[in-house]
C-alpha cells in the first residue's frame, strides 16, 4: 500500500478519534463537581442570586441544548467564552500559548536527537560500560516524578549553587528554560532512548543488516543506512506517545517554575470552574495527540513500508 493510500485510510478515523473524543470531553467537563455561579455569587452567596447568574451564563439549560451549541460552535472553530472573565476562549489559549509551545516545541525538538544517539551509542556497545551506564541513568530518571524532579533541581541549581533561576517570573529567558527543559526530557528520554537501543540491537542482528555486511558494505554504512531506519520505525510512535504525557507534564512545570502557559490556564479554570475554558484546551490537547499520533504512523509506515 502507497503512503497516500495509507494517509487516506487514516484520515476518516483519526477524524472519529476527534469527534469522540470531543463529545466526551464535555460530557466529563459537565460532571465536575462545583459550580461557576456558586463562585461568581461570591462569599455566602444568596440561592437567588446564583440562579439568577446560572440563568444569565444558560447553565439552567437542559444539557442536550447546551451540547448543541457548543458543537455548533466548535465547527465554526468557535470555543465560546470565559464565564469568569468574559473573554473569548480563544484570546485566552492564544495569549497563553506562546511559553507552552516553547517549552514543548524545544522538549521535542531536542528529545528525538538526543535519544537517537543515546539509544545507538548503547547498542552498538551492546554489554559494555556505556551501555550499563546509559541503560541505569535512564531507569533512575524515568523513576523518578516530574513534581519532584523539578523540587530538587530547584534546590541545588537555583537555591543552593545560584546557577539558574527558580521561577518565570522576570521574564521567560533562555536562563529560565534549562530546568524545565531538564524536567520535561528526563522520562521520554529514558523510555524513547531505551526503544531506539532496542530496536537497533534487533536490527543490527537482522538477516538483511549480516547480508549487507556480507556483500561489502561497510559497517557504518550497515549500521546507519540499513540498521537505523528500522529501528527508528517503534521510537517514533513512542514520540506520539510522548505528546500525550508531554501535556500533563507541561501543566505539572508550568506550576512548579510559574510559567504563565496553558497549563496555568487549566489549573486556575478547574479551580474557578470555568467550563467553556476547561472544554476548550481538553479539546485542544486531545486533538493534538490525535494529529501527533496520526503523523507519527504514517512517518513509522514511511521508515518501514508495509507489503
């Protein structure tokens, strides 16, 4: 099957994925327990006064009718707005997700070389010194929890040596991203270097890499050339995956380094209650691991073509 092929096929389903995941999205949203009124009502607030906010924001609305206009909306690209502030949803995401890309863009960005060359310099020293060295770093990084990690780099870096600063809030500098980064790379690095040293141990012991061999290619041509693709082909869908716990993982550094991203956002409108925002960047990150995962199956079906 050619990749269009492929793509073609994957497209319908991955806008299903989309769908489904949509709809349920407001349907857990719904079931939060708290509500919006109650909070913009104020200390003690009156019964009459929080139905008379309930019937202004429609949360007094049968769920059904409110279902359909969020959809309708959502079509039009349209997440509505903040019952707290008022605001598009839209202007919020869009205001808050400049250090959010940023911090995922470059843990992306640096994850994929990093676990390449970590995973291929352990497997080609299969049993060696490095090998041990690379395999137990990366089980005692990925052990260890985001929240804590970021706890204890703080302490030494910033607290006890000085080196690097704590928090965001002067101002998102190059000095302010290294510990996130370090947080943010530690487990998928682990997992992902872990699948590459897999997957090129397999493919360096693979009759077609031992033919290669055979016929005078050099090693380093074996290893790279015929070797590497195919062992690429498992990390890539992990880099999907990585997407996935890279969301959760961004609201938990946001929190501890006080970036003001969307994971701040999320954190402070689950507290407040604020649905529209709430439904809004759930929709956003299910459909970005959608689109990441649909990506990255059709980049695993171009390293290794199926018959």
């Amino acid at each position: 099957m050619s990749l269009p092929r492929y793509a073609v096929r994957r497209l319908p389903l991955a806008g299903a994925q989309v769908a489904a995941v949509t709809t349920l999205i407001f349907l857990l949203v719904e079931l939060l327990p708290g509500d919006a009124a109650v909070i913009l009502a104020g200390d003690a607030p009156d019964p009459a006064r929080v139905e008379q906010i309930r019937a202004e924001l429609g949360l007094d609305r049968p769920l059904p009718e409110r279902f359909a206009e969020w959809a309708a909306g959502l079509a039009r690209l349209d997440l509505g707005s903040s019952i707290v502030s008022g605001l598009p949803v839209s202007q919020i995401v869009l205001g808050a997700l400049e250090p959010t890309l940023l911090l995922a863009g470059l843990t992306l960005a640096l994850l994929m070389p990093l676990a390449v060359v970590a995973g291929v310099s352990a497997a080609i020293r299969e049993g060696g010194l490095l090998d041990r060295a690379l395999t137990s770093t990366g089980v005692a990084l990925y052990s260890v929890p985001e929240f804590a990690l970021a706890m204890v780099l703080i302490a030494v870096f910033s607290a006890y040596l000085g080196w690097l600063p704590a928090t965001a809030i002067d101002g998102l500098g190059p000095a302010v991203l290294v510990l996130p980064l370090l947080v943010l790379l530690a487990r998928p690095l682990s997992s992902t270097g872990r699948l590459v040293r897999a997957g090129m141990i397999d493919a360096l012991r693979a009759g077609y890499t031992r033919h290669a061999l055979r016929l005078g290619v050099s090693t380093r041509r074996a290893r790279y050339a015929h070797a590497l693709p195919n062992a690429l082909a498992p990390a890539v869908q992990q880099l999907a995956r990585t997407v996935d716990w890279l969301l959760g993982g961004v609201i938990v550094v946001e929190a501890a380094f006080v970036i003001p991203g969307l994971g701040t956002v999320l954190v402070d409108a689950v507290a407040d209650r604020d649905l529209p925002v709430i439904q809004g960047l759930a929709v956003l990150f299910a459909t970005t691991t959608v689109l990441v995962n649909l990506a990255a199956d059709l980049v695993a079906f171009r390293l290794v073509p199926r018959a």
